[in-house]
C-alpha cells in the first residue's frame, strides 16, 4: 500500500502540472498571461475546447521585437487588470488575441531557432 501511495504522488504532480504545449490555433477562444514565481515559468496560456494549452514564454529576439514595437498596447492590456484562475489554480491576466498571436508566433518562432541552434551544436560535437 505504502509503494503505491509513493508512486502516486509524483504521477498526479506531473499530471496536474502538466499542460499541453499551446500552438497556434483558430479554436484558442481565449489568452492569459500567468506571471512565474520562484517555482513556475512565465507562461502564455490559451483556452479551446479541449482544454488549456500553455507555452513557457522564454526571452528571444522574436519576443523582444515584439514587446518592444507595441509595448504601449501591453501597458493598456496590463492597466486594464483582467484576471482569470488559470487551469493551475494561478491568478493569470487576460491578453486580447490581436497581442496574444503574434507573441505566440514569436514565442514559437524563438523556440525553432533555439532548437535549430542545439542541434548544430550537437552535429559539431559529433564530428570531433
């Protein structure tokens, strides 16, 4: 009884903790911002039919760009205050989608170019 109850502790931490990557999709009805702490990441967060799906929001040059180029409309969307409990149980602000995609595009965009970049560092340490 003892294995099981151990055994079952870490699998429904992984599962609650646990979301689907968020992708760009027409059927996302809703975005939120939920800020990190000390023991979550950034995330961006979308809500569709079958569920939420977050995406780890990781510093880049897309992100930067994009940030930067309409950082008025974050402050109005921060100003704003709209907050929602996101799947984890967080607080998390709610983005307008015409903020939301393009971030997500550029979150993803950074994400490929980061793996790109990790996969030649791996085919360079191979040919050593």
């Amino acid at each position: 009884m003892n294995k099981l109850l151990i055994l079952g502790a870490p699998l429904l931490a992984t599962l609650i903790g646990c979301s689907p990557p968020l992708k760009p999709n027409p059927d996302i009805s809703a975005y939120y911002v939920t800020p990190g702490s000390s023991f979550y990441p950034t995330q961006l967060c979308g809500l569709t039919p079958s569920g939420e799906a977050c995406l780890q929001m990781k510093d880049g040059p897309q992100v930067k760009t994009q940030i930067n180029d309409y950082f008025l409309n974050w402050l109005l969307s921060l100003k704003a205050n709209e907050t929602t409990i996101a799947t984890s149980g967080r607080s998390s602000y709610l983005l307008p989608a015409e903020q939301a995609v393009p971030l997500l595009q550029a979150l993803v965009g950074d994400n490929k170019q980061r793996e790109h970049e990790r996969m030649m560092r791996r085919r360079e340490g191979d040919d050593d």
